[in-house]
C-alpha cells in the first residue's frame, strides 16, 4: 500500500489526542454533554426511521431460502469482487488481481483506492457471515429454513455497512460528502439558481458560461439554453401556499386600562396581522394571525403543556408580553388555541364572534353577532389579501463533493447515477465547479416528478442518499464510504451561513460574530474532535470500532488498515476513561478469550435485543400487554447487569432507571385510557399526575380492577349502539324493498 496509508495509524493516534489532558476538565459537562446526547437520541431515531425504508427500498438477496453468503453477491459489495485474504501492507497478491467494478476504461484507481474497496468488500461479507452463524446457532436456520423478519435483516445489513465503511475508513477511503444546500420555491427562484450552476466568474470576476449537462445527457452552454431547459423544468412546480396560521390568546390585564389605550396596545403587539377581539373587565380575548406555524402549537395545546419540551408557545407568549409592555400596558397572555387551515381558521373565527360580545375589530370596528357565520365569512374575505404566503419547495440544490485529485469526470458519473436510482422521473441538471479545491458537482432537482413523487430529506434520507453516493463511487473504482460523525467524534459540520459570517468577520474588522460561529468553523476546518461526543459515547465509539477491529480479522485483513482500526477504539477508550477518572477496559469481541465482559453497556452484545424488546413496549394496547412487556425488558436488563465490569454499573443503573421511567408513564397512560373508555368521559391527565395517582407497583402484573359502576355503563353504552345499527339496518332493508317494488312496477308499466 502507499506511504500515507503505513502511516495511517499514526495519523489516527495524532488527530484523537487532545492537546492537553487538563482541558477536558474545562469542558462545559452541561452544554457538550446534553448536545452529545441529543444527537445520540437523534441518531436512534433516525435508525428506527431507516430500518423501515431499507426493507422496501433494497429487498434481501436470498437464494434457495437462505441468506446470501459471503461468497455471494450482496448489498452493498461491487460486483465481480474477489472474496480472497488482503493482505494492506503489501502492493501486489489479490489486491491487484481485484477488478474494477463499474468503471469506465478511461478510469484507473490506485492500488490504494483497490485496496480500501476490497477490505470494505470483504468487511461486509465476512460480518454477514458471522451473522448467518448466530442466526444458525439460535435456531433459525432449521429443518423449515425460516429467514428473519424484514426489520431484522435490515438492521443487520445497515450494520453490516456500518461495520464496513468503517473498514474502508482505516484503509484510506475518503468519506461521502452530500449536502442540500438550498431550494428553490418558483420559477424565478430556480432561474437563478439554475444561473449559480451554469456560470462561474473568470480571474478577472467576469461571469462566464460552464457547460452542464440535463437528466436526458444534453448539455446547455448558454443562457439561451438554460431558459428553454427552464421551461421544462418548472412544469411539476405548486402554486405557494397560502399562511392560514391562527391563534387565539387570553390576556390578564396587571389593573384598569382604558379602551382606547388597550386598543392602540393590541394594534402594536400584532402589528399588521389582522386580529378581532373582545374585553371583559380585565380580561381580553383576541384571535389573530400569526407567522407561527399553528399544527405544533396545536399539538402542545391537546397534549398538555407540561408533558411537552417544546418551548413554541412560551416563545408567542413571551414576545407578546414584551410587545404589550412596550406599548405602556402591562399584562398576561396565554395562548388558549392554535389553527392552521382555511376551514378550521373560519370556524374559530366564526365561534370567536357567538361566544363573545362586543367583538371589535383591530381598527376599533365594531362586529355585529346577530348573524356569527355571515359575519365570519365577510372579516376573513377582509383579511385574505393580508395573509402571506409560505413557500414550496419546488427544487433542491444539491452538492456531491470528493477530495482533492479526484477524477472529476467519475464524480460526475457516480452523481448521475444516485440521482437516477434516488429520484427517477425527475429532472435535474449537473455541473462540476472546478475552481475549488476539492471536487464539487452541484445538482438541481425537481422536489416533484411528473408522476407526482415527492423527494424528502430527513436524515434518515439523507444518510441513504450518502450511502448510494458512496456505492455508486466504489462501483466507479473510487475508495469511498459513507461514514457516520458519531463513529469518529467529529465536531459538528458548519453552514453556508456559518461560513459566510466567519469570512466577513475575517476580511472587516467592524462585523461581529459570535464565538460559538469561530469555534465551529474553526473546529471543523482542524479536524477537532466533539469532545463532548467523546466523554457522552466514548465508550461506545471504543466498542464499535472493536467490533470493525475483530470483523477485519474475520476476514481475514492484515497489516496498517487494522491497525489503524484497533488504534482509533484503543485511544477513544483512554481519553473516554480519562475523563471519567476510570482505568481502561479492553473490550472483548466475539470468538475471543476471557471472560465475557464487555467495556461499555451500549456496546454489549445483548443491547440489540434489549432495544427490541423496548421497542415492543410502544405497541402494548393494554395495561396487561405492557406489564407483560415490562417483565421481559427487566429480565433482559438483569440478564445484561450481571455481565457488565463494575466501572458501568453506575451508569446502567441510570440508563436502567431511565427505561423504566419511560414504560411507567406508558403503563399509566393506557390505564387511565382504559378507565377513560369504561367511564365515557373525563379528560386526559398529565402521565406523571396518572402514574402518582393510580399506578400499582412494579412487581404486580395484574389489571386494576374496574369499577362496578363503570363496566355497567360501559355495557349499557355497548347495547345501545348494537341497538342503534340494528335499527338503522331495519331501515337499510325496508328502503330496499321499496326501491326493489318502485322498480317491478315500472318494469310492469
């Protein structure tokens, strides 16, 4: 292999060590340490999200009811590649041998490139191996031959391909960088933008034409063609939406405030939005629009404030206040209800003006409530040239961007293959901005396809489509792979905007930026690590790459590519328990010797099995469903207890603590549901108000028992709309016997 890849884990060791070890006694636990989390939670989440879309967007290779082997072609392996032991500390055997799967013939790859795509190949094989074994061993490749559920084979193979990038990673593969940067919301809009794409300024900063290329391979060198490709283009385009965003406020006056100054009060707070409202003594109702989007709002408001994180309405209320209070009139508002269609929007309006008297305008005009509906109809046809509109996104502007000294050209093929397979049917142009030093093709993409498919770019997509990046660039013979910020302890990407504010602050002394702008940029562009990801998860980090050391050797990889593996887990570890004032536990993989104990509880083998059965718990429909849930998540986790080293208890007993939290507020809520349903009325209490109120202990797993009284009227309730369908069925027969009798007798006539 080359130069730079012997001295691949050295480089490894230089980057994870900190400057210093006193500054990881500065760091801000509070701040780091709840950031560290969040994206650990949301990393979770996009897991569960994506385990639903990779079983229908890649099926499972099977052949003959059976997984597909290691020898076989698989997900994710390039085609045609040699399943034979590489050796990465030598040039020549199989490494030379591999062929190149999907490259053109003007595209040759390093031995380099070759290498680190055939450790991911082999990586990935060799793990879906071990796999097929344990699943062997648990029985599930019996005399029946049963293969696993959808769900398990896709988080097995997103693992697997984890476990591989991160192969290829310490071999030298360069990570897939996919972004979306902007989007466009009309036609103007995507001229622009198409503009941006098709047109780069010279040395002299003259723009002049690029030449870029549409989904059907023609090319557009000009303006001219630009804005008859333009037409085609913006064909799926939507019409803007309309911001049909409604709530209604109560206002606590702080003591007697004239009419006249409560009105000029109320036309300050809200500005130009139009508004209604009505007073009653000291306190004063009023339904305005708003810019807020309503749906969150509403749903704080019917889940309770107190059961929510969201900080949406206390943001309303408390710019509100401040307005009011600017204008001389002091007072407490609170949001009371939240719409966001045109529909709904007139009906409160419409129930604003029965429920109130003496509604007034924001101009002071008196509303009459003789006719509510009327009256309704005629304010909102007012208020309709006022209310803005919300844009659609009607395209994307996408980035595929590659290290420098990469084939541009293979860049460009690889791109227009993921926009094929990520978005058919939908237009789209490529360009490849060469003054830059890294590799750039930007890409603009219907958001809507002539069929009517909507492109999405949640992070689970986005991970997909990084993903496909990074296969369709191993298939053009270029070492990449799509690896994870988490699995590195990466500090966290910036934005254009991040980037914009830290250049002019850089180049003009008079623009401010905040520090914690510099901070990212800078840790970005040095390759700092997230410290505060590394004290969060650095036990785990260390387990995962563990884990890609041991399926190295499974498979047979030697030399510095596993070196450099072992040797990113092994410092992670020690600065982790650096911080955490413990001494380092050598983790213990699969088919290795000791006892079987792992370093962290988030990497311990049973944890996928434990966020199984925990998952289950969120599909109990009854309080017996999920005791019963309940007990086999605690006998996993006792199970796990007694295996783990005694530095972890402490914290499995807080994530312990943490689990069982959760499913007691479950188990609260689907009582009081239950009783909710037995009784036909009362309203939904707060899950810790239900949990201190009516939650048996733990350890009983029988059903609370219910009220004679309420299973009598919940009897009653049952009888009466058995009744009721009989009846209406009666009526269904005795209309069809006279239809039948109206249409003999015609016939007769």
């Amino acid at each position: 292999m080359s130069g730079r890849l012997a001295g691949y884990a050295a480089e490894i060791e230089r980057y994870l060590r900190m400057p210093g070890a006193g500054d990881l006694d500065d760091l801000d636990d509070d701040m780091l340490l709840q950031s560290a989390r969040r994206e650990t939670a949301d990393l979770r989440a996009m897991n569960i999200h994506a385990s639903g879309v990779a079983a229908g967007r890649r099926p499972p290779h099977q052949a003959g009811g059976k997984w597909s082997t290691a020898s076989a072609k698989h997900a994710g392996a390039s085609p045609g590649l040699a399943m034979a032991p590489v050796s990465s500390g030598s040039r020549g055997g199989p490494l030379s041998a591999i062929p190149l799967s999907g490259a053109s013939a003007s595209v040759r790859s390093s031995s380099d490139a070759k290498g680190a795509i055939a450790i991911f190949g082999l990586a990935l094989g060799a793990f879906i191996k071990e796999e097929e074994e344990e699943w062997g061993r648990r029985g599930g490749g019996g005399r029946s031959g049963a293969l696993p559920s959808a769900r398990h084979f896709a988080r097995s193979a997103r693992e697997a391909r984890a476990v591989a990038a991160r192969a290829a990673y310490a071999a030298g593969a360069q990570p897939a960088v996919f972004k979306v940067l902007s989007s466009a919301a009309n036609g103007k809009q995507a001229g622009a933008l198409l503009a941006y794409v098709g047109t780069r300024a010279n040395e002299q900063g003259e723009k002049r034409d690029i030449e870029i290329f549409t989904d059907s391979g023609q090319g557009l060198a000009n303006a001219q063609d630009r804005r008859g490709f333009l037409h085609q283009f913006t064909v799926t385009f939507q019409a803007q939406l309309e911001n049909t965003n409604f709530i209604e406020v109560r206002f606590e006056l702080a003591g007697e405030v004239a009419d006249e100054t409560l009105s000029e009060a109320l036309r300050t707070a809200f500005g130009s939005k139009p508004f209604v409202y009505a007073r009653q003594g000291i306190t004063v109702d009023v339904y305005s629009h708003t810019e807020e989007r309503a749906a969150p709002l509403a749903k704080i408001l019917a889940t309770g404030r107190t059961n929510s994180r969201s900080k949406a309405l206390d943001k309303v209320e408390a710019g509100l206040r401040e307005a009011l209070g600017q204008a001389g009139v002091r007072a407490a508002p609170e949001v009371t209800a939240a719409v966001g269609n045109e529909r709904k929007a007139q009906y409160f309006l419409q129930k604003f003006i029965r429920s109130h008297k003496q509604v007034r305008q924001g101009d002071g005009q008196a509303v009459s409530s003789k006719q509510p509906t009327k009256a309704a109809a005629a304010i909102f046809e007012q208020w309709r040239p006022q209310l803005s509109g919300r844009e659609r996104r009607n395209a994307y502007h996408l980035l595929f961007s590659a290290r420098a000294g990469t084939d541009p050209q293979t860049i460009m093929a690889a791109a227009r293959a993921v926009l094929e397979e990520r978005a058919p049917g939908h237009k789209f142009v490529l360009a490849h901005h060469a003054e830059t030093k890294h590799v750039h093709i930007h890409a603009m993409v219907q958001a809507r396809s002539a069929d009517g498919e909507r492109l999405t770019f949640y992070k689970a997509d986005l991970y997909a489509w990084r993903d496909a990046y990074a296969e369709q660039a191993r298939q053009h013979g270029i070492a990449m792979v799509a690896t994870r910020r988490y699995d590195h302890a990466m500090s966290r990407p910036y934005t254009k905007e991040h980037a914009g504010a830290y250049k002019r602050a850089q180049n003009d002394p008079r623009y401010q930026v905040s520090d914690k702008t510099v901070t990212r940029v800078e840790d970005k562009r040095q390759r700092r690590i997230d410290r505060g990801l590394l004290v969060a998860n650095g036990a785990a980090i260390a387990g995962v790459w563990e884990q890609t050391a041991a399926v190295m050797r499974a498979a047979g990889v030697t030399g510095q590519a596993l070196t450099a593996a072992q040797a990113i887990g092994n410092n992670v570890l020690q600065i982790h328990a650096h911080r955490a004032g413990e001494k380092p536990v050598a983790t213990v993989s699969k088919g290795g010797g000791g006892p079987g104990r792992t370093s962290s509880f988030l990497s311990h083998p049973g944890m996928k099995e434990l966020t199984r059965l925990i998952g289950a718990t969120e599909m109990a429909q009854t309080p017996l469903e999920m005791r019963q849930k309940m007990a086999r998540v605690n006998r996993a986790l006792d199970q796990m207890r007694d295996t783990l080293p005694n530095t972890e208890q402490t914290r499995f007993e807080q994530y312990r603590d943490g689990v069982n939290d959760k499913m007691h507020d479950r188990l609260a809520r689907l009582q009081f549901e239950q009783q909710k349903s037995a009784s036909g009325a009362g309203e939904a209490a707060p899950e810790r108000e239900a949990r201190s109120r009516d939650l048996p202990a733990r350890e009983e797993t029988r059903q609370p028992e219910i009220s004679t009284r309420h299973a009598e009227k919940a009897r009653q309730r049952v009888q009466q709309q058995k009744d009721a369908a009989r009846q209406k069925g009666r009526q269904a027969d005795e209309q069809d016997r006279k239809t039948q009798r109206s249409q003999d007798e015609e016939y007769e006539r």
